[in-house]
C-alpha cells in the first residue's frame, strides 16, 4: 500500500532528509500529499512544484499569503489551524511531525485525533504532554514511530521483547561541542561556538540544546513516555563518536545496541517502511574506519540542564512543559546575546524552582502553562 504522507516542517533538516528518503523510495512507495512549513517560501515553493501536494500550510501568515501569489493554484493555509489541517487531511495516512519546539504539539495531536500514525521528530511534544499524548495514541489506536535517532535506535533493539525483562535505557550523546570544556571557558562561549555541532547537522534550537545537554534531557523524558520505562531506569552515556545510537540493557546482562553512522536518513526511512525494511541509502559502515568508540559519564555540575530535565520528569504535573517552553525563550535569548551560555542553566533552574507545580488534565491546562512559562522567562531581569 502507497504510504500518503503529511509533513510538517518540511523545510527543516528533518522534512528536507524525509524529502530525500521518499525520492529514493519512489512514488509507488510514497507519496508527498501535503507539506506545511514555517515561513520559509522559497523553498516551500521548491517542494511544492516538485511533490504536487493537495495541500500546504504555512505557519506565518503573511508568507503563506505570499506563496499563495507565487503559486495561485494551490490551495494555501495559513496559521496554525491550517498547520493542524495539513495534520488531520482525510488522505493521509501517515504523517511526520518535524516541526521545531512546543509549536510541533497541536498538530501532532491533530493528526493523532484524526487516527494518523505519525513518524515523530518533535520531541516536545511529549514533553510538554506526554501523558495526554500517549493515552490519545491509545484512545486512537495510532502508531506512534520515533524519528529521533536515538529513540529509533531503542525502538529497533525492543522490538519483538518484552519490556519487563528491560534493565535499562542508554541513550547516548556526543557531548556536544563543549564537553571538555572548564567551567572557565564554558564562561567565555560565544553564540558562534555553540551553534556548531560537531556531528550533527541540526537547525540552532536543538544545535543549542545539544551544546548544553538539554536535548538529551529532553530525549530522556520522551524515551519514558514512548516506552513505558521508569526514568531511574534510563541513563544517558557521552559517546563523542556517535556511531552506536543508544543502547537496551536486559535482566539478564544482555546489551543491544543500534549503531551506524550519524545520519538521520536511517530513522526516517525506518519509520516511514515499518515494519518492514528498503534498501538504503547509507554506504556499508567501515569498521576499519571508526576503530575506537568511547564512552563517558556526563558532567550534571557543568551541564546542569541535564540534570533539570531528569529533576522535571521526576517531579511531573506541570513541570516539564513548563521546563520546555522556558528553555526555548531562553535560549532565544542567549541567541540574541542577552546573557551567557553558563547563564542558560542558571536561569532556567531559577525559573523552575519559583514554579507552582500543577496537575494537567487537558490541552489547555498544558497551553496555559506554556504560556506561564513564556513570560516568566521573557520577563526576567538580567
């Protein structure tokens, strides 16, 4: 059966690689039948005379309606409600949720009320509602197929086991660009700095979220909620070379680890064929290439956001969205030179500490406590 996809966030680094993957696979196999994007026209454009989809959203209103003098006849959505459209269209029956940040959360639970099985690369989503997530993933009946390397990685080394005989989750992380790094030169990091990651080609909120460990933390709180595991039973590991994606250690000592070279195209093309598996992209993996993989402890003191995520799930209620939403205007404002990358954890954990955490019961409770969190961290005095 022709997979009949809906992307959302089709311009950024994921919706370009899932383009590439749906080119190798063939239309026969996929098909692009609606696309949504942020404010990026230009190359929305692109996409959009070389996939013909029915429909296309564009997030910033006024660059939906410039794409729609671009291309007069195609039908052109504007704002988040025709983000959530492109989510639920009756054709679809797959749908990859790339779209960065918090943003990515209404339309994935647009497209899982609408019972789409969704390819998931937004991981926010499941922070910020992950209980109200995963039981409307039950209600529905949906599939829901991680993209995030890692989390396909634990995906591919449980399948066909039983989660009781799980020890242990291990993700693992590069470091990012910082980890051998002092306190005193962690003082001095430029915006510049951070933003180059040394083995992932990623857009700058999670490129800065991995230079600070927080988008490990974040990945440790939706590996729990994709899983069902424990959070004292999942770890994370720096593993500078990234060739192994994360790892299941079982009771019995057993550990299956899922390894390659760091590229996203292995996850979408697994997420988008589930169950089955295509032939690839990828060159055979050279062995000879990468002869030495090491792996360390993280530093909590001088990565503190890692230990803010893990102390946010812990907690639970209203913490982690409100952890979420706070860390993306925060780091909006270290990207606008307002304070200091070591300033990124103290400010944050100074935010979270002042919350009054509460239960969330629905999608407003959640959007609500966004929005708290927002201005809280816009707010602060620096």
């Amino acid at each position: 059966m022709t997979k009949r996809i809906a992307l959302l966030g089709s311009t950024g680094s994921i919706g370009q690689s899932t383009l590439q993957v749906v080119r190798h696979l063939g239309q026969e196999a996929m098909q692009i039948v609606a696309l949504a994007a942020h404010s990026n026209i230009d190359l929305l454009e692109q996409q959009a005379l070389e996939f013909k989809p029915e429909l296309i959203a564009v997030y910033d209103q006024p660059q939906a309606h410039a794409l729609q003098k671009r291309l007069p006849g195609q039908n052109i959505l504007a704002g988040m409600e025709g983000v959530k459209a492109v989510a639920a269209l009756k054709s679809a029956n797959f749908v990859v949720s790339a779209m960065v940040g918090t943003l990515g959360l209404l339309p994935t639970v647009a497209a899982l009320q609408a019972g789409k099985d969704v390819g998931l690369a937004n991981k926010e989503s499941l922070v910020a509602g992950g209980a109200l997530v995963m039981a409307l993933v039950k209600e529905k009946g949906s599939r829901l197929l991680p993209i995030d390397s890692e989390h396909s990685a634990l995906f591919q080394c449980l399948n066909g086991e039983n989660t009781k005989a799980v020890s242990r989750l291990i993700l693992t992380a590069s470091g990012g660009p910082f980890r051998n790094h002092s306190l005193e030169q962690l003082e001095a990091v430029t915006v510049d700095q951070a933003l180059k990651h040394p083995t992932w080609n990623m857009g700058p909120k999670v490129t800065l979220d991995s230079s600070t460990l927080m988008n490990k933390g974040l990945e440790v709180i939706e590996a729990h909620w994709l899983f069902g595991i424990p959070i004292d039973q999942i770890e994370v590991v720096i593993h500078p070379q990234s060739i192994i994606h994360s790892m299941v250690e079982y009771v019995d000592g057993s550990i299956l680890a899922q390894m390659g070279v760091p590229s996203m195209i292995v996850p979408i093309q697994y997420a988008l064929t589930y169950p089955e598996r295509k032939n690839g992209l990828m060159s055979p993996f050279d062995f000879a290439k990468h002869g030495t993989l090491q792996f360390y402890q993280p530093d909590v003191e001088k990565f503190r956001c890692l230990r803010l995520a893990y102390d946010a799930i812990k907690t639970g209620g209203s913490l982690p969205c409100y952890m979420n939403a706070a860390n993306e205007v925060i780091i909006q404002r270290f990207i606008q030179r307002e304070l200091s990358w070591l300033d990124i954890g103290r400010r944050l954990e100074d935010l979270m500490m002042r919350h009054q955490t509460v239960p969330l019961h629905s999608l407003d409770d959640v959007l609500q406590i966004d929005q708290l969190a927002r201005h809280d961290a816009n707010s602060f005095k620096l």
